[in-house]
C-alpha cells in the first residue's frame, strides 16, 4: 500500500471515531468563555507563569491538523499528549503531569471521571483550557470541568453516506485570531472565543474528506483524502483554487504556505505564497513529519537510512542531522539506559506559543537484562539542532 494511502487511512479513523465515544461528565448546553478569556488577559501583565494550574498562562496553539500531530498541542514550555493517558510534559525539567484534579483520583483507565483517561484527542491548548471534539460537541476542559460550548446539528448527504451512525461528527480544528475554525469531514464552523457565537456552517468541499487543514483568517489551505490533492480556498469568495495533487500534508506560517508533494513516489516539501502561487521546492525526500517555525523546518527525512530527523533554515539551506542523545542513570550500582528506536516514524510538534520544538519517538528503556519499550520525548531550543531528553513513558 502506498505511504499516502496508509495516511489517508488512519485519518479517516481519526475524523470518524467520534460517533460512539460516551459523553460522561460533559455537561451539556453553551457556554460563553469570554469570561475565561478575559480573565486571562488581565492577568498575563500582572501575574507570571507558574505551574500550580494545568494550563497556565501563554498564547494559543496555532499548529495546523496533520496526521502526525493530531495528538499533540504545545503550549509555552508545555507539550500535552492527549491519547490514551492525557498528560502535560513540562519541556524543561521533563516533568509529566496527569490532566485530572479529581481529589483522591487513581488516574487508572478505569478511575470514574478521570479526565487523564477521557478522550480529548485532536485539540488544542490555550489559556483558558484545552478544548476538544467529542462526537459532535465543541468542548473546553479548564482543568476542572468539562464544558460544551457548541452542539453540531448539520450535516451533508455525504455526510450521511460516510457516517451514517452519526453523521454531526466533528473533527479537528485550528486556531487563528482569537477564533477557533472546527471541521466536519467537508465542512467548517468558526467559533469566536470571545463572546461564545458560532457562525453557520460552510460547506467547502464537494464530496471529499479534509485530510490537512490550516488557516490564515482569510484562506483556508487544505489537502483532500479521496482525491489527494491541495486547494487554497478563499473565505469572502467562498472559492476553491486547486494548487497540486500528490500532497497529503501543509503547514502555514508568516506569509507562506507549505506543502509535501510526492513526485514519483517521493516526497518533497514546497513553500508557495499565501494565495499558493510561485511555488518552490525546498527540501527533497521530506517525509509528512515536518514542522515549520518563525527560524527553521524540522522534519523527518525520507531517504536517511535511519529514518533521522533534520533541521534547515526557512529556506531550506543549511540542512543539520539532529543526533538523538541517550538518558543514562545509575540506581543501586545498576546502569538505566533510554534510547530511541532506529527506523521509527517521528511526530514533530511545535507552534507559535511554544518556545521549543518536540520529537516524540518510540525507544526502550533497559534495565540489566530487562528491556521495556517507553516513548521518547525530546525538546529542542527553537532554531538549534541540539536536543535533550527529557521524558519517556511507557507505551
């Protein structure tokens, strides 16, 4: 099966899972945050950063949905994984925090209203909570409660056709502007943060599945599942302009849009314009695990022995092999070694409220004879190559 076709796969599980996940400890009905938010904005001058609280002070994510991130928000100094045991990584001290403040919680998978073993997949962190997708609820969880601020009650006939138990299923969402933009498979809502109002739906795609979405405010850029191709689709006009076919992931960042294109089996990432015009090849053998920031690209590079992870500048000049250092601790006379796993996909992860970037892989951790396989979580200061690790967990 083609690397695409695999993508596509697991995508449309993410999209569609929704329809028979339970609803606990969601209480329904909408709520406006404007007071969450307000409230946040006159403390970010009067009070710093601290780490009492879950989601402490900082901007929004604003990282595009790619399938190699839709678990995944960075937040600050904060990575959340949010699978299937939701935590909040610190990326200084690699400190691991469980996302549930019931008092006396176990956080065991079958704890009672456990927040850390709820699904919240797919969203992201804000100042104000983490909001997230559950069927066709938009909910926020401020670290005590979890609320619904929107309940999805359109749908198409493809809709229909492709999720037929429940076919008011929402997906992911991007933020832009102090709106977050939160999609069906072929539709979009925005939900304005300030003052709690959703505007209508806008059927945008004829009868294809959004595979990777982003936003500028004024364009939305998105790559198609059945039809593996990417469109630049202009908001005001509500008009759809083709850029490329091949491409199964995009990012925009300051002024620029880019995008893997596979060309005969191998993919290449390209930076066009906001409108995807004058488009430019930057880097050859670019795997869909790519990330972009205001300084460099981070990506995963197709044709490393390895499956090695690499940093460029913007440009794709100046391209630097990541090494992946070891963990070793002594306890008891014993030697404790953590590594990464040779060949293993990466999940790149950084946004424009983060101050670091993220690589998260398998590896093991090996105790004498005993080896146990861990998930690896690596940060890297924002344009350096040089990265620690700084968490694992067992997987």
């Amino acid at each position: 099966m083609k690397r695409t076709g695999i993508i596509a796969i697991i995508l449309c599980a993410v999209l569609l899972c929704g329809c028979n996940n339970e609803q606990n400890s969601v209480d329904s009905g909408y709520v406006d945050v404007s007071d969450f938010v307000s409230e946040y904005e006159n403390e970010l001058e009067n009070k710093d950063e601290t780490d009492s609280n879950m989601f402490p002070l900082a901007e929004y994510d604003d990282k595009a949905v790619a399938v190699m991130s839709l678990n995944f928000s960075a937040n600050g100094k904060y990575l959340y994984c949010m699978r299937d045991t939701n935590i909040r990584i610190n990326g200084e001290s690699g400190e691991v925090r469980m996302l549930c403040s019931k008092a006396g919680c176990a956080h065991k998978s079958d704890s009672p209203d456990c927040s850390a073993h709820k699904r919240m997949s797919g969203g992201l962190s804000a100042p104000e909570g983490y909001y997230y997708t559950l069927g066709n609820q938009l909910c926020l969880y401020d670290g005590e409660t979890h609320k619904v601020l929107f309940e999805n009650n359109f749908c198409t006939d493809f809709d229909k056709e492709m999720n037929e138990d429940n076919p008011y299923t929402l997906g992911e969402m991007v933020y832009c502007g102090g709106k977050l933009y939160v999609f069906g498979l072929s539709h979009y809502f925005i939900y304005d943060i300030s003052n709690g109002t959703t505007s209508d739906p806008a059927v945008f795609i004829d009868r294809d599945i959004i595979m990777s979405v982003d936003t500028n405010g004024e364009n939305i850029y998105y790559c198609t599942q059945l039809s593996n191709e990417l469109y630049v689709y202009n908001i005001a006009t509500k008009e759809s302009k083709k850029i490329c076919g091949n491409s199964p992931a995009l990012d925009y960042k300051n002024g620029g849009l880019y995008y893997v294109q596979y060309e005969n089996g191998v993919p290449m990432l390209y930076m066009a314009d906001e409108d995807g015009n004058s488009p430019k090849k930057i880097i050859e053998d670019c795997y869909v695990n790519f990330c972009i920031t205001d300084d460099c690209i981070y990506y995963q590079n197709y044709a490393d022995p390895a499956g090695g992870a690499f940093m460029c500048k913007i440009d794709g000049s100046d391209p630097q092999k990541i090494e992946f250092p070891q963990k070793v601790i002594t306890e008891n006379d014993v030697d404790i070694v953590s590594k990464k796993d040779d060949k293993d996909l990466l999940y790149i992860i950084s946004s424009s409220a983060a101050d670091k970037a993220y690589i998260i892989c398998s590896g093991s951790k090996t105790t004498g004879s005993d080896v146990t396989p861990v998930e690896i979580i690596f940060a890297l200061d924002k344009g350096s190559a040089e990265c620690r690790l700084i968490a694992e967990t067992e997987r």
